[in-house]
C-alpha cells in the first residue's frame, strides 16, 4: 500500500525546470529519503506534496488526496518539521505541545509524547535554553499532536553534533517501529544510509537513481574491495592467474582488489595462500551511499560550484530505477 503517489510531476519558475517529469511512490510504513544537491528539485518536489505549491503537470496523491485541492483535509492528517525549526523562545516543549493541540482542536497526553521523542527531562525548560538536539525533538513532538499517519521531515539533524543527531536518528527509527510513514531530507548520506528503506537521487529536477541504499551502492558501485600491503610481484602473480581487477600503489606498496562475489573473495584468498609471497594488514573496504551519491550528481570544487563527473548521454535522460525486488 502506498501512502504517496506520483506520476510525471513537473514544476518550472519561468524557464526553469524544478522539477521534470519525475514518478515515485512511497510505501506505508518506510522510511522514504530525498536526496541531492541544492537546487535539485527537492524542496519543491516537498512542498508539492504538503500542498503548499501548485504542481505544472503531473499526478500527486498523498494519503489518497490531492494535496492541492484538499489541502485543510490533508493537513490534518500529516506532521511536518520544516528546516531550521524554532519555536517560541519563552515557551517549554510542554507548553509547545498543549498550543499545538489547541490549534488543531484535538485532546492529546503531553507526557506521552513527551516519551516518544525522548524529551521527558526538557518538558520544562524554556526552548531558548534547550540543547540543539533538544530543539528538534520539540519539532518533533509539535509534528505528531495531531497523530499523523505521515511525517515530512525536512533536514532534522542539520546544525547538530553528532551525539545529538544521533538522539535523533533513534526517535525516528522508534516512529517507524511504531508504524509511522516517514518522508526524509538530508545532507547527511549516512543518515539516509543509516535511516532510509529506499531513496531517491535528485539532479537538475530529475530522479536519476531509486531504490535502497544497499541496492544502490550495489547496482552503480564498483564492488567491494580487498587492500592488503604487498609487493609488485603479488600483484603481477594474481594478474597472470585470475581474471580480478587489481591495482597498485607503488608509494605506499598498497593492492587493492576488486571483488563481486563471494567466489572472488574465495580466488582472492587463495591466490594469497598459493603465492606464498609476504603480505600484510589485510582489510576490506565497500563503496557508501555517499561514494555513489558523489559519483552520480558530482563534486563540490574548492569555488564552491558543483562539477559534475557524470556523463551526460541521451539514455541518460531516463529515470535510472533500481528494483526493490
């Protein structure tokens, strides 16, 4: 069942695409991450699914509704942390709630919110002299008063340290052990990784890869690595006796050989084993979601614009779907 539906969704501001032609879904109860870079279209695609914005062209369902046409129906029905939340600064988070609960016209336990969004020892405290972490837990908090069946949390560990992220990241994997769908932003490719069921990579207003992370990293990585110290003649004797991707480092005498599969680790091993050549400190690395993100969308250049390293051909300008099957 999906609680977000959309179909060819297209937004321009004059002669510039947001958004172009993109089509995703969102399952009940996932942990659902947007990601990209700035200006890739996904602060539109959001808040064209909160009803805030008017869509080109295109299908959207959220919950079932138009968010454009049923916006007060859907409002009630959705929580929503925008970036950079703030709130009163003379006001606790306890108080916070109860105002809340007076706007949306609903009786709620402050307390067990409270609970949920690990913030019962703040609950008194004025929110000018709560920690950051403690903040966005009171956006957190403010966004289920009117127990919403979806959340859209728009960058909610921007600013923190990481012990305070962290604290976050536990409320909102203990929202979706509770059921919770949840729409997430982030700049954070470890949170997504950490977090997500399934992303989606933004780039110039299009989806350019689906899926989650670890199908992901597996359908655009290079596959997983195993670096050792050694000398140029084990390299030379793995290249003569298999067909494994190898490379050397001579500075720092450093190999490094590309596996796929668990047969190419067992060849690798036992490559090792039969050379009976000196090697040393034997690790194995794997490409993050981060590496890929970077190799799909780009790099930040010391000017501070991004230099894209990804090849632009005409079947590129397809919608790159990983399956979730």
């Amino acid at each position: 069942m999906s609680v977000i539906d959309v179909h060819d969704l297209k937004k321009a501001y004059g002669s510039l695409q947001a958004v172009d032609g993109i089509s995703f879904e969102v399952k009940s109860g996932e942990i659902f991450s947007m990601l990209g870079p700035n200006g890739a279209g996904k602060t539109t695609t959001i808040e064209i699914m909160e009803g805030l914005r008017a869509k080109d062209a295109g299908e959207v369902s959220v919950l079932g509704l138009d968010p454009w046409k049923h916006g007060y129906e859907l409002h009630k029905r959705i929580g929503v942390i925008p970036q950079g939340f703030r709130f009163f600064d003379k006001a606790t988070p306890k108080e916070a709630i109860i105002y809340y609960a007076s706007l949306f016209g609903v009786k709620v336990a402050p307390e067990q919110i409270l609970d949920q969004v690990i913030l019962q020892d703040a609950k008194n405290i004025y929110f000018e002299n709560l920690s950051g972490g403690q903040k966005q837990k009171t956006g957190l908090a403010l966004s289920l008063v009117n127990n919403p069946e979806l959340l859209f949390l728009d960058e909610p560990t921007t600013g923190l340290d990481p012990q305070a992220r962290r604290a976050v990241w536990q409320v909102i994997e203990n929202l979706k052990k509770a059921g919770r769908s949840i729409v997430l932003t982030t700049h954070y490719l470890e949170e997504a990784e950490r977090l997500a069921d399934r992303v989606a990579i933004m780039d110039h207003g299009r989806i350019i890869a689906t899926g989650s992370p670890p199908e992901i990293v597996q359908r655009f990585g290079s596959g997983e690595r195993i670096r050792l110290t050694g000398g140029k003649e084990l390299v030379d004797y793995i290249g003569r006796n298999s067909n494994l991707p190898v490379t050397f480092d001579d500075k720092f005498r450093q190999i490094e050989i590309t596996i796929h599969d668990k047969n190419d680790a067992l060849t690798a091993f036992r490559l090792l084993e039969q050379s009976g050549m000196d090697w040393s400190d034997l690790s194995t690395k794997r490409e993050s979601l981060e590496d890929i993100f970077i190799k799909l969308v780009g790099t930040i250049d010391e000017g501070g614009s991004k230099a894209n390293t990804m090849r632009r051909e005409d079947d590129q300008q397809k919608d790159i779907q990983v399956s979730a099957n």
